[in-house]
C-alpha cells in the first residue's frame, strides 16, 4: 500500500484547508480556541467544520429549551465566553429549525443501497467474532477451567486496541482501489484463509485444549484482529456512504449485521454442533471444520462482489492531506480534551457492573443442566427481538439526547445481572420444566434489548460528534473505549472465579474418609481426574456469586455517583467542542 496524505511544501503547519463540493469556498480553520471569546463564530456556525466528504456537514448542536433547562446541564468544562458562544449559537440554530423543521425527507434509494452494503461487511466482521467469543469458549469449557478460559478470552483484546492502528487504516491506501476497499479487500481475504487453516487443523487442536490453549489463542486472536481491521474501515466507510440526514442508522447496520454474524457463528452453531440436538431433529450434525469452510466461502464471495461490483464513491479519496502522523498527533490532541477524558472514564469502568453476568453466567448455567442445544435455542428466540429492537432504539437515539436511552438502560441491566445470578443460584435440577424454559427465553430477550438499546445509543453518539476529516480513526477511538471497557475485565471475572471457588476431590474407602483437596477441580478434566481415582468433585465455595456481587455492587456505585453526572454534562456540549485543529 502507499500513502498517499504528503503534505505541500507550502502547507501551513498551524491551518488546515478543506475544500466543500457543494460550494467554491475554502473554509480556514485556525487555532479557534483562542478566538472563540472574540466572536460567536458566526461563519463556522453556518458551515460547521466544512469537510471535503460530499454530502456531510456536521452542524454544532445544543440542547434545545429553556435557560434553566440549561444551566442545570451546564459543563465546568466550558468558560463563560464560550457559554455566551454557544447560547448565540442556540438561537441562530432553533431559528433556523423552526423555519425548516416541518421537513422531512424520505429515505433514498442510495442510502437503502448503502445500508444493505453495511450489513452485508458487518456480518462478515460478525462471523470470526461469534467463533471467538462465542461458540468456541463454550466447546472449550468441556475441557477447561474458567482461568484456562480467562487465557483464551485475551483472543477478544484486538477488537478493543485498534485505535492503535486505525491511524494506518484511515490514511494509507491505493486510489485506484478506493480508500475504504483497499483495506476491506484483504482483511476480508486474510480472514476467511484462516478460517480454512483453523477448519485444517481443528481435529488436531480440540482434541486436547488444554495442551494447545496457547496456539488457539494465537490462531483467534489474529482472526479477531484482521476483523477488527476491517471494522475501521468500515466504520469510516459509513461516514460517507450514508447521508447525514440518515447517518444515526450506521449504528443500525452495525448492530444488525454484527448480531447476524455473531450469532449464525454463536447460537445457530452450537445449535446444530449438539448431538441431542442432530438426533432430536434427525438431522446430521454439523461439525467446526465445515462451518468454518462455509464461513470462508462466505467471506471469499463477499469479497469478489466487493471487488468486481462495488466502486467506492469519490468522497472518500477528498481531503486525504493528513499524514499517517498528523492523525495520530490529532488523536493525542483527541484525548487531551477534558470532556473526551472524562468520556473515557465512563467508557472504561461502565460495563464493569454486568461483567460477571455476561462473561460466567452461561456456562455456569450449561454447568447445572442446561444443554447447549436449549441455550442455543433460547438465544435463536431472541434474536428477531435485537434486530426491533435495534431498529426502534435508533429512531429514540437520533435526536440531540442519544445518551438518554443509554443511561435508562443501565438499571434494567443491572437488575437482570442480579436476577440472572438469583437463576444459576435455584437452577433446578434438569429436565427442565415448560414453564422454566419460558421464563429463560423472556429473561434473555428482556436482558438482550437493554442491551441493544445500550449500544445503539453510544453509537449514536458517536457518530453524531465524529469529524468525518477523520472519520474512521475518530470512531474508532470512541468505540475503542467502548470496546475495552467490555473486554477487559473479563480476563479477571473468569479468573476471580477459579480464585474464590473452593472445591474438594472427596475419595471414599471401605472403612475411613480421606479428604483430598484438588488442585484443580472445576473444569470437566479435573472432575474426570478425580473420578478415576473413585473420588468425588464437591465445590464448597463457588467463586461465581463473589465475582458477580462485586461487579454489581461497584457498577451501581458508579452509575450513580459518576456516569449519570458525567454523562448528562457530555451530552450538552455543542458538537463543535467535540472537533480539534489539527497540528
């Protein structure tokens, strides 16, 4: 690849230049934060930060109402100047929309192109992340224990630290491959020949995990990576394909096409990988190796179309100044910014609360009965109700609030936190009763749309104050905060577990009792360990609600004392306190 961002030598270092297609006007934008108190910018609120992406302008916005309603929202984080700023900014702008708000417009035929193509490269990306995360950890969970687990769950991480790369992504690429596709081609390629490699070599690496944990978390972790990859160039891709009046559906697309591929590779899988399930339905079971060939396939022919049929729009070679550097010295300048702070923060601690539920909860459910059939099943049910669900909490989140339904959906997921612990606690003793199972389904699909409505909403969010200068890599540093805030703790719930749990190898002869305390007696293998020796597995101390009660009790604390302040604040700022000069 070549980049092709080189700055002119008549470049001024302290300016950046970006040229509107709509318009022959060139927008300077220079160091503002020092003029800002000079004047309420009256040219930048009519053009916003004008990009040269075709078909974007992002306009600053406030929150609309009265001036108490916004000195209760009111961020320290601003000086009184520009407080005076924004509140002229206010005016203007609610003149404008009441001149204009009994528009609307429907969706058009590009956009509904443009949504499909996004669906489509997001289930792609969903595919190697429902084996990752999903299916394989369960397969796993036969012959491990939870902190073997803990090992392979640092597979998930590159997802979470692609920010680290996304710079590269959003600034090296061929023109005549397009800016996007150059990236999405290979990653796309790379990611299903390691399917067929895994599907290759998945007799020899499952027979005996636990001898091989350190090979599959290599072999994962790099499928996880190159799909991460591509989700930058995804995510930046979708800053352009759709029109701003209709650029609050990306989150849609994403959270439709991600859930279709994570969970064919997830519930649908496991489903058909059961042999109660094959001989329930009397139909062959499906095996690992043939549904990553299928997956590959996948992957390949999506690819060709990609390649052969789809031209990426023009809009993503303009405004290809910036260097490789300057966007990485732009998120520096990024994260320097109080409220982006303070947004990390949140980020970083605030799925901490429903961690223990999320990472422990389902296996510790197939532990005391549940097959992964009904599981999988379960889970199947629940699905048509995220993608509503999704479709609904994008229409609650587009406007100037999108953070509104992402805090309400904070106590709902915590209350199923709780209840899900209360289940695996009185998890009755199998077969299962009717009445049981569909108690199960109506608590996952509650428990599924809070979570929905979660994610659609920070997406939202971020998209609504992403600079689409550098759209890929400022979307990527949100929603990797996002991300590692999910994916991180889970390395240390899977291992607190095994830390908490007590459990004892009882070994019973003809005349006397002789406790022995194993050394591992919580993974199927230990418990096979002790049955050869004509013991018994107790666990007298289970490691799970300890964990669970520390995630939910510091998640409430959290929520209360700092998300919910902090969150109310972030969501007042204008969107042109969310932009940056680039040095």
């Amino acid at each position: 690849m070549s980049a092709t961002r080189n700055k002119s030598p008549s470049e001024d270092p302290h300016s950046l230049r970006h040229r509107s297609s709509n318009a022959n006007v060139v927008v300077e934008a220079r160091d503002y934060t020092s003029q800002i108190d000079m004047s309420p910018l009256p040219p930048f609120h009519k053009k916003a930060i004008s990009s040269s992406l075709d078909g974007i302008r992002i306009l600053p916005r406030v929150p609309t109402g009265s001036s108490s309603d916004l000195e209760d929202v009111e961020l320290s984080l601003l000086s009184e100047e520009e407080r005076i700023s924004a509140g002229r900014n206010l005016q203007d702008g609610d003149a404008r929309s009441s001149a204009g708000g009994a528009k609307t417009t429907a969706m058009s035929s590009r956009d509904k192109k443009a949504m499909t193509l996004l669906i489509i490269l997001y289930l792609i990306q969903g595919v190697p992340l429902g084996l990752a995360l999903g299916s394989v950890p369960f397969i796993l969970r036969e012959h491990l224990s939870y902190s073997q687990l803990g090992v392979f769950a640092l597979s998930s991480y590159p997802y979470s630290l692609k920010l680290l790369w996304s710079p590269i992504v959003d600034s090296t690429f061929h023109p005549s491959i397009g800016r996007r596709k150059s990236w999405i081609i290979p990653m796309q390629l790379i990611i299903g020949s390691l399917m067929l490699y895994i599907a290759s070599n998945v007799g020899r690496l499952m027979e005996n995990p636990a001898d091989n944990i350190h090979e599959l978390t290599f072999v994962f972790t790099s499928l996880v990576l190159f799909s991460a990859t591509q989700d930058i160039a995804v995510d930046g891709w979708a800053l352009t394909l759709l029109s701003q009046e209709n650029l609050s559906y990306a989150s849609t697309c994403q959270t439709i096409g991600l859930n279709t591929g994570f969970f064919a590779s997830f519930t649908v899988f496991l489903a058909l990988n059961s042999e109660a399930f094959a001989e329930k339905w009397g139909i062959p079971r499906l095996e690992l190796s043939t549904w990553l060939r299928f997956c590959s396939l996948l992957c390949f022919g999506v690819t060709f179309w990609l390649t052969f049929f789809e031209t990426e729009g023009s809009e993503s070679l303009n405004g290809s100044e910036m260097t490789v550097t300057s966007v990485y010295k732009t998120i520096w300048s990024i994260c320097k910014l109080k409220h982006v702070q303070a947004l990390i923060v949140v980020h970083f601690f605030a799925k901490i609360g429903f961690q223990a539920n999320e990472a422990v909860t389902s296996l510790k459910m197939i532990e005391k009965g549940l097959g992964r059939e009904d599981l999988a099943i379960v889970v199947l049910i629940d699905f048509p109700f995220q993608i509503l669900g999704g479709y609904f909490a994008a229409k609650w989140s587009s406007g100037d609030r999108p953070l509104r339904p992402w805090l309400w959906a904070f106590w709902p997921r915590l209350a199923f936190a709780f209840l899900s612990t209360l289940i695996v606690y009185w998890f009755p003793t199998p077969p299962l009763s009717y009445g049981f199972f569909v108690f199960l389904i109506i608590h996952t699909v509650l428990q599924g749309l809070a979570s929905t409505i979660q994610f659609v909403g920070i997406s939202a969010f971020h998209t609504r104050i992403s600079d689409p200068l550098i759209g890929g890599t400022y979307m990527t540093l949100l929603n990797t905060f996002t991300n590692l805030g999910g994916t991180w703790p889970k390395y240390f719930v899977l291992k607190g577990v095994d830390y908490f749990s007590e459990a004892y190898c009882e070994v019973k002869e003809a005349h006397s009792e002789l406790l022995v305390k194993a050394a591992e007696c919580v993974s199927d293998r230990g418990k096979e360990v002790c049955s050869e020796i004509d013991g018994q597995c107790i666990t007298e101390r289970d490691g799970y609600y300890y964990v669970s009660a520390i995630c939910m009790s510091f998640g409430v604390l959290f929520l209360v004392f700092y998300i919910i302040p902090t969150a109310r604040k972030l969501q007042a700022l204008p969107v042109y306190r969310w932009r940056i000069n680039p040095e």
